[in-house]
C-alpha cells in the first residue's frame, strides 16, 4: 500500500471484495486474485477496471495490480498483466486499455512499459478522489491499443 492513501480497515477490505464481485457480476470481467502456485498462496490481485470516477480519459477499462510487497521484483506484476491483456484485447476485444499511478511508483511504471503502454506527459492528471495538495493527488497516465499490444515481441 506504499502508493495509496492509506490502509483499509478490515470492513473496507471486506468492501472492496463485495465491489470487486459486483464489478465481475455487472461488466463480465474484473479483478483477478493472483496466487502463486508453489506456495498456494494469495499474494495480490492483477485485472482489469472500469474506474467510477471522471476524468478526461473516462469512460475506459483499465489494467491494474496489487501485490503484496515480498512478491515485488520477481516479474509477476508483468505475467499477470500479460495475461490479463492478451484477455482483455483476445477475449473481450477491447480497443484499448489505460493504466495509472503516481509519478513515483517506478515499479509499476516499468510494468506499464514491459507491456509496452506509453505514456504523454500531456495526459497526467490530479486523481479527483483525492484533495488537491495530497502528495498522492498527481497521477500518470499510461496507454496501450490493441493493435499496439498483438504487434509486441513479447506477447
């Protein structure tokens, strides 16, 4: 949780589980508990969103992930998220795809960049559920097309 707000109590965690459900319910897709197999163990989420807030970029789907911290650096964040958009643009046919964060979030940054989402300054924004002068307020905006993705020699 470096680059958020702050901790979720126990009954926003549990909140955030029952929206996470909802979302899979009403759009078909969702937030994906990601574990690792050797261990049977949950260690984070990667999958996609639909953000309920507005901002320039919205209406979109995004890309996102969160992993517990003991698992940072071992190219998981990027397996997921290769994953999730070879679904997302193969499956669901999606044009397109955002991602964000704040501007020091390098980690996830290079995430954003492996799986070759660029970013235009011209496109950051204050993330509006956020007070101005919060020092997380600033947001990046990362961008990848599909067609952006299928000619990646990577995929």
């Amino acid at each position: 949780m470096e680059f958020m707000p702050r901790l979720l109590s126990r009954e926003e965690s549990d909140a955030l589980i029952d929206d996470i459900e909802s979302h899979f319910r009403e759009r078909g897709f969702g937030l994906c508990a990601a574990e690792l197999r050797q261990e049977h163990s949950f260690v984070g989420y990667v999958g996609l969103a639909v953000p309920r807030f507005r901002a320039i970029f919205t209406p979109c789907v995004e890309i996102g992930w969160r992993l517990s911290a003991e698992y940072w650096g071992q190219g998981l964040a990027t397996e997921g998220a290769r994953g999730i958009a070879r679904y997302a643009f193969g499956i669901l046919g999606l044009k397109d795809l955002v991602s964000f964060t704040v501007p020091g979030n390098w980690r996830s940054r290079r995430v954003m960049e492996k799986l070759g989402m660029t970013h235009n300054p011209a496109d950051d924004f204050d993330h509006p559920n956020l007070p101005q002068g919060h020092s997380l307020c600033r947001h990046v905006l990362y961008r990848i097309r599909r067609t952006e993705f299928e000619s990646a020699p990577f995929r």
